[in-house]
C-alpha cells in the first residue's frame, strides 16, 4: 500500500476528542471507546489518551483525532493501529522533518498545518483514511511536571468527544511517597448530574480518580448535549511534608529532590508595582487593573512596605519613596489608584529603571524585594530599543530582587518581557483579555504574596548534570524541585545541602538519601530519569533566551539532543508518522504566542492540484481563478461573479475545473464565472485542439480539489499538470479575515479591488475611518482616513501620513523616528511602520505592509468603543456559526450561519493586523454571508 507522510511537530495540550460530525439518524462514524488513563508519580504525569473509532459505513471515510495538552507538556508518543497494523511516530530534528514533510508535498500529496494557542492548552489534530466498516484506534502519550501553587497540583483534563461514548473512562492514579494529605475534584466534570460518575479512593500514598459516566449522562448533564461531554476534570491533590530538607527520590542512577519547607516565617516583602497607563490600556483593561490593585492593596500585610508608579509617556508615583501597609496608607493608595486613567504613549525604560531606584533606594532589612511590572504594549517612546532596556534594567537590578512582567493581551510584546524577567530571576507571565483578567492578576499576586526564603542555594555531592540550584525566592505554596544523575550510578557519596535566608537568620538543611526510599514502581523504574530530561530540557530553552552567538548555539544542541534521546517532541523537534496510504500530510507544530495572536485555531491545506495546476494564471501554491493572487481570492467555497463580462474570452487554458469534487453530491451546477457570452478557449488534454464551450451558471459553494467541472456538452475536463499560459484580465480581490464566536476556525470573505469602503463608524463619539483597496488587488489599501468630532481628521497613504485639528497640520513619515502626538482626545505613536491612534474610546493601529516591491495600509481595530455592532467593515462582532455537516472531504463543510446554511470550503488567507503577517487558516464565505449586507452598504463614494 502506497504510503504518505505525517509530520507532527508539538503542540503541548491536554483535551482529548475524536472529531467526527454527528447525523441525524445515524453516526458514520463510532467512536465506542475513549479513554485517558493518567499516572502521576512524585509529582510527574505521564498520560496516555486512546480512542477507538468504527466507520459504519459501507465506503473508506476520513477519521479524525484531535487532542488538547498543556502548554507545558511534551509530547512523546504518537500511533495509530489499523487492521491489525500499527504506525508509530518517530521524532527527528525539526529541520530534517520539515525536510521530509516538503518532499512529500513536492510530490503532490496534501499538507495540512494545525495549531493553536489558548491559556493553558494547545490543540492538535491528523486524520486518516479508514476503509469501509473498518476501526482504527489512536493513542497518544504525553508527560509533564506537575508544578505546585497555592499550595496544590493540579492536573486538568478536558473531556470533549463530539458524541456520547459508550465506553468512556478517565482513569488517575497518583502515587507519592511521602502520602498524600489532599485529593478534591473539582470542573463541570464533577458537578451536578455527573456526580455519580466519579468515585475517589485515597490510602497512604496512593489514591485514585474514576470517571466511568454512562451514555445517558453524556447527554444530559449541565455541559453535556447531542454531541456528548464537554467539560473539565480538574484533579487537585498535595503531599505530607514532615521533613523540613525536603524529599529525595532515586532510580536507575538519576535523583529528584522536593524543597518546600513549612517550618519558617514569612518574610515581610517590599513591593513596587510599575502599571502601564498609556492610551492601549483604556477601557475594560484599566478597568480590571484598578479592580485587581484594589484588593491586592487590601491583601498586603501591615509589616510590608508598597509603592506605586504609574507611566505612560511621563512615569508618576503615588509616593516618592515606600511606605508601610498600615491601614491610612493603604485607603490612601486605593484612592490613587482608583483615579488612574489611560492614555498616552508607554516608556517602559523610565518607568521600571524609576521602581528599581525606589527599591534601592529605601532598603528594608530582613525583608523580601519585588517588582512588577505590567503593560500591554511596547516601548514607543524614552528608550524604545528593547535590547537596551533589557540591559538597562539588568545592570540597575544587579541580581539584588526578582522582576515579574506581566503582559496584558497581545499587543504586547511578550518575548521581551519574558527574557526581561528570566535575566532577572523572574517570570513573566500572559494576562489574557477576558472578563476574569483581574482574576488572573490578583491569582498571580497570591502566588508571589507570601515568601518565605531568599537567596536559595542547593548544591550536591556525588552528583552531575544537575539542574538549577540557585533560586532567588521560594513562596508559601511553591515548590523547588532539582533533578541530576549520581556520579558511577552510587548512593555512597551522594549528599546535599541547602542555604537559605529566612526572616532573621541563615538556615542550613543537610540530608542523604536512605536506600530504602528507592522507586519501586513496577512499570515506572524510569520516570526519575524522564522527568529530570523532562526539566533538563525546559531550563536549556529558557537558557537559550538569554544567550548569543556560540553559547546560544551550544545549549540549543544539548536541548535538542535530549529531545530527540527521549522522544520528545518540544520546539526543536518534530514528530514524524507514515500513513497507510497516500493521504494528507498534517503539520502540527508547538506553536508560540506571537503578537496579535489569539486563541484561534490556524490551519494551512495545501492540495496536490494546487501545486501542480493553476487556473487562469495563478500562482503555483494555490489554485486560483482569473488572475488572483496566491495570496488571496481562491475559487473554493464561495459564489464567483461574471468577473469579465459580455463577451470576455480566455485562451489556453489546460485545466477550467479543479474546484469541484462529488459535484453532484451537492447537487449544485457550475457557475457562470465569467458572464454572459463568455467563452473559454481550453484544451481538455495538453496538446489538443482548442474548442469553446460555454459553461453553465450557478455557485462554487463547497467544491472540493482534483475533480471535473460540467460543461455545457457534457464533457467532462480532469485538472492536468501542465502549467497553463493565461492571459490575466482582472485584478485580484482582498481577502478578509472575521473572527467566530466561541469557534476556534475564523471565516473570511473576498472584496472586489479598487473599493472604496466604510471600514469603522461609531455616531455616538463621531469617529469614522474610510478606505480605498489597491486597484492591482490582492492585498490592502492605498489610502486610509479617519475622522474625530468635527475637525480632527487624518489622511494616511503609504507615503505619508498628514493629521490636522482643523488649525494646524502635522506631517508624519512611515520611516522616520519613533513619534509621539497627543491632544486633549487624542493620541497618535507612530514607531516601527504602524500608525497607534486613540481618538476617545477608539483605538486603531495602521499598520504599513510591504509585498513584491509594493506598499499597502491595513487597519486594525485594538479598541472597540462599543459592544454592539458599528457599521462598516470592522464594525463587526465575531461571527456565530455552527457546524450542519461535513463532506468525506476535511476542506468541505456546510455551516449554519445567522440561520442561513451554506457551503463552505477550508482555506487560507494573510492576517495583515499583525507586522509578521501570517498565513491562517478559515473558512471562505461569500461577502453577503459574512456580513450579512450587500457589498454595496459598505462603499462610499468619496474617503
């Protein structure tokens, strides 16, 4: 059997589904066993998620598996088994299977790219092909260290199969050796009518999880419905701690060492939080700042010592040097903060160099130092080089305190304040713009609220490889966890000892390791060594950050390495699968939170026509219809106009039909896709004589590749290889991403070039921006304008950008300095080709693109100043839509709409809205669908 590749790169989640799309009267396809059996062993989970899946049907059909693990898992084992026969992933050098995964598409198979980024979970499907009443049964393993807050583990699993299970079972098992002195479940797994379904058992140092829900349960339980559970399990457990030094585990030559110490005071803190209050931080995010410091500020204890700096272009204290928590200081900064308002441009360098001196400058003996940053964009003016503010506030820290950076949403740029952070003992960490987001800032501040050592150093004897060792603070709740091999694989000269300053006094913590704590779990001998490679390799990538040139080099191949040595599949590796048969190629990578990301699924399907055929002259890496671009209008999916009009003609074309696939399954005819009288001069086999045909009228909706098109005649014409010669006559239209609401696939849709178009109009504060698209087509704007109240008014062109209050005029540069204007309502930074405006309410970033030697504008909306739908085309919400049904095909679909069903096809379009522009994944829809409008309620006659 022909054999096609897989490429799975890692995508760290834990939810586990079978995607199938559920029928009315019966399932196609069965998913009648789903399992996740998690085993948690002093403190590392190793889980293990299989899922068996019948096709009832009398013909071959397309399986999907998709699963969610933590962003912190690795993935280290992948198989399908079908027919008896099992197919295992190997996992190679990222590079040689991007390699691997190109030649594949080279030579005409399908590739597929699927990622995703969310919270605390990352998605990941593949598919294959199972032959008529058939069963293929999924497994994946994925292992992660459990880490301690709040005093608790937590291990989640997400339950989401899209049908009721007959046979589902979630299965944990934690062992720890010191015993266990917690176990709650908790998450809508738990609740109501599920109850009963699970059952704890607890005894010394073991306890166990079930979840056996019958199929009844699966279907009426508060998060369950038709398509069966959708939910979380969230299993929260800690450990015995008699012994202050801590906790050592041996096997097989490797130890990992537990520090969580209880028997020490907590150490009175001095705390500076530095908060960003520029113009991106209006609405609901200074809303929720103030929200959350107002109860951090309630949660202080009187002996800690606070201040507070505000910043945007200017930085501002509440007081110029710290005071103590009583309780007149503390309702005198809650004033201050409540009074706190956004706007302006943001001089992070200022602002955190300001909270160091503050620290510095008004030391308090026998107590714990911490700065906290937080902002939601990037440096646009003081010192706007993030290299140098790194440094900067590097050589001012000098080790002395920990910085913690929290980065609000994705506007901001959070690789920056991560490496920021880690140069100075600290973390950064994403807050996400949710209703929850001062939850999640408050939930950060506990973690961090309570230390009770500093200036941790551990160092061993009689042992190599170790982890790190030294620790700037340990937190109430937290856990030091170091993990290294014993030197000639000997417990005789193994010791350790642990320094530490607690509230008034260095303390020691000597220890050995007995021999009878050995590991002795029959089947898990090996997890020690996992979970040090497993640490081993986290610590090299966050080292890597930090590093250059050789260095860099050097610790990035001892990571990689250990990855491939223990089959994990981690930034630097990629997971490589042979199929049965010669299928798609799925690309599932561990993806990073870039800027302007959110939580949306992006997906690439690249089809064996589409490298091999164009229509009408498109580019070779899509197929494409009269002209367009390879970036843009693609014929699948949507309803194409009579784009050349009464008597337009094509010659030459080899190949008319490459968009439909089981046309009469759909029973829909071809369109008419270039007007009445509109002939096409093609030959249905390279080589032979030209003949017109005309071709019959009707809608693209949900075509597929690699099939006929119908002609007039009925003669069938087949997609052939050779490339076409063309005669291009139109210009390519834009495409448009919208967001969906409570989906992961965004959709998109196509406008005509050389439009002028309303794209954003709030009545209520009088702001309006209007655009003209390129007239060659296929990428964006050629001019922008906004306008405010009654003068103010911009005019952005990819030249220039001219703003006046209805006086004066200022004239700005794409290429010249990093620039601040403010007015009284207004604020305009323009750094790095991007244009930031806040004019009341409404934020919008311009940002120019570069592309084939061209230049275009693209507007994207940061701040809505409304709930609701404003008119025009980024006036929008997110659009809902549900799924009818799926073809055999994983590009087709039939979606459901406001109420309207349509067919849909999978596609791809370039998100602008970011500078690195990438190439996402969604659903194409005709305009009208889209936006529930005519093309033309969206045009203006003038900008």
């Amino acid at each position: 059997m022909d054999r096609a590749l897989i490429w799975l790169s890692l995508v760290c989640f834990f939810l586990a589904s079978v995607t199938s799309e559920p029928k009315t009267k019966q399932r196609d396809v069965d998913i009648y066993s789903f399992h996740i059996n998690s085993t948690v062993t002093s403190r590392y989970a190793i889980t293990v998620i299989t899922s068996r899946v019948a096709n009832s049907l009398n013909e071959s059909q397309e399986v999907h598996f998709q699963v969610k693990i933590p962003k912190n898992a690795f993935i280290s084992k992948f198989r399908m088994t079908i027919e008896g026969k099992t197919y295992d992933g190997i996992v190679k050098q990222k590079e040689e299977a991007q390699q691997q995964y190109s030649q594949a598409v080279s030579r005409g198979q399908s590739a597929g790219l699927v990622s995703s980024v969310g919270r605390t979970l990352e998605d990941f499907k593949t598919s294959v092909t199972v032959a008529a009443l058939s069963k293929v049964t999924f497994e994946l393993t994925y292992e992660e260290l459990l880490k301690r807050r709040l005093g608790k583990y937590e291990l989640l699993i997400n339950a989401q199969p899209t049908q009721p299970v007959a046979d589902f079972k979630i299965d944990v098992y934690i062992h720890e050796s010191p015993g266990i002195s917690l176990l709650e479940v908790k998450g809508g797994l738990s609740t109501n009518e599920l109850t009963d379904a699970v059952t704890t058992t607890r005894s010394g140092p073991e306890a166990w999880v079930k979840f056996y829900p019958t199929r009844e349960q699966q279907k009426k339980c508060k998060v369950c419905g038709k398509n069966g559970l959708n939910g979380d399990m969230i299993i929260l457990y800690d450990v015995d701690r008699e012994k202050s030094k801590g906790e050592l585990r041996v096997s097989k030559g490797h130890f990992v060492h537990y520090f969580a110490p209880t028997d020490v005071q907590r150490i009175p803190k001095n705390v500076v939080f530095v908060i960003d209050r520029s113009g991106s931080m209006s609405g609901r995010k200074i809303e929720q700042t103030r929200v959350a410091m107002l109860r951090i500020l309630g949660d202080l204890s009187e002996d800690d010592h606070f201040g507070i700096i505000t910043f945007k272009g200017r930085v501002d204290t509440w007081k110029p040097e710290l005071l103590k928590a009583t309780q007149s200081n503390v309702e005198d900064a809650k004033k201050f903060v409540r009074q706190i308002t956004a706007r302006g441009s943001t001089d992070i360098n200022a602002a955190v160099l300001k909270g160091v001196e503050m620290i510095n400058r008004h030391p308090q003996e026998d107590s714990a130092s911490i700065l906290i940053l937080l902002t939601d964009g990037e440096p646009n003016t003081g010192e706007t080089n993030i290299g140098k503010i790194q440094d900067n506030v590097k050589k001012a820290i000098q080790g002395k305190f920990p910085l913690y950076c929290l980065g609000f949403g994705f506007d901001v740029s959070f690789e920056f304040l991560k490496k920021m952070a880690m140069e100075n003992d600290g973390v950064a960490r994403r807050i996400y713009e949710d209703s929850d987001a001062d939850q999640q800032l408050q939930g950060f501040y506990e973690e961090v609220a309570t230390p009770l050592l500093t200036d941790i150093h551990i160092t061993y004897t009689g042992a190599a490889n170790v982890t790190q060792t030294n620790f700037s603070q340990y937190y109430n709740g937290s856990e030091i966890v170091v993990a290294g091999l014993l030197t000639d694989n000997s417990l005789d000269l193994f010791t350790n000892e642990i320094t530490a300053t607690s509230k008034s006094k260095r303390m020691e913590y000597h220890d050995t390791i007995d021999p009878t704590i050995l590991s002795n779990l029959t089947g898990f001998e090996d997890f020690i060594e996992r979970l040090w490679a497993y640490l081993t390799v986290k610590q090299l990538l966050e080292k890597e950050l930090m590093l250059e040139a050789q260095e860099k080099e050097t610790v990035r191949k001892e990571a990689l390495d250990l990855s491939l040595e223990y089959n994990f599949v981690t930034p630097l590796t990629s997971m490589v699968v042979t199929k049965p048969q010669e299928e798609d190629i799925q690309v599932a990578h561990k993806p990073k939170e870039r800027k302007g990301e959110t939580r949306t699924k992006t997906s690439r399907r690249l089809s064996a026509t589409a490298q091999h055929f164009n229509s009408f002259g498109a580019s070779s890496r899509n197929s494409h219809i009269l002209g367009t671009s390879s970036r843009n209008s693609h014929i699948f999916g949507r309803p194409v106009p009579n784009l050349l009009g009464t008597g337009a003609a094509v010659h030459n074309l080899h190949s008319f039909g490459t968009a439909v696939h089981n046309l009469h399954n759909f029973g829909r005819p071809v369109p008419n896709l270039l007007g009445t009288g509109a002939t096409v001069q093609m030959s249905h086999r390279p080589g032979a004589p030209g003949h017109q045909r005309r071709i019959k009228g009707g809608s693209l909706d949900g075509l597929n590749q690699n099939s006929p098109v119908i002609l007039d005649d009925s003669r069938i014409f087949h997609p052939t290889h050779a490339p076409p010669t063309t005669t291009v006559l139109y210009a390519s239209p834009v495409r448009f991403l919208i967001q969906a609401q409570d989906q992961s696939e965004p959709l998109c849709y196509d406008i005509p070039a050389s439009q002028r178009l309303r794209l954003l109009q709030d009545p209520s504060s009088d702001f309006s921006m209007n655009g003209e698209l390129i007239e060659s087509g296929g990428t964006g704007f050629s001019q922008i304008t906004i306008f405010y109240k009654t003068d103010l008014h911009m005019t952005l062109s990819t030249s220039e950008i001219i703003f006046s209050d209805g006086q004066n005029a200022v004239k700005f540069l794409w290429n010249q300095e990093p620039t601040t204007h403010e007015t009284d309502s207004v604020s305009l930074i323009l750094r790095n080709k991007e244009m930031d405006v806040s004019m009341g309410n409404t934020r919008v970033v311009i940002l120019l693109h570069g592309q084939d030697g061209n230049s275009f504008l693209w507007p994207a909306v940061r701040q809505r100043p409304s709930k609701t739908t404003l008119p025009g085309l980024f006036g929008t919400l997110p659009v809902a839509y549900t799924t009818v049904t799926q073809s055999h095909s994983t590009i087709l679909k039939i979606l459901k709409i406001q109420g309207q069903e349509v067919r849909v096809s999978w596609n791809t379009a370039t998100d602008y809205s970011i500078h690195s522009a990438p190439r996402v994944g969604c659903w194409l829809v005709p305009f009208q669908v889209a936006m529930q409008g005519e093309l033309s309620d969206f045009t203006v006659p003038s900008l």
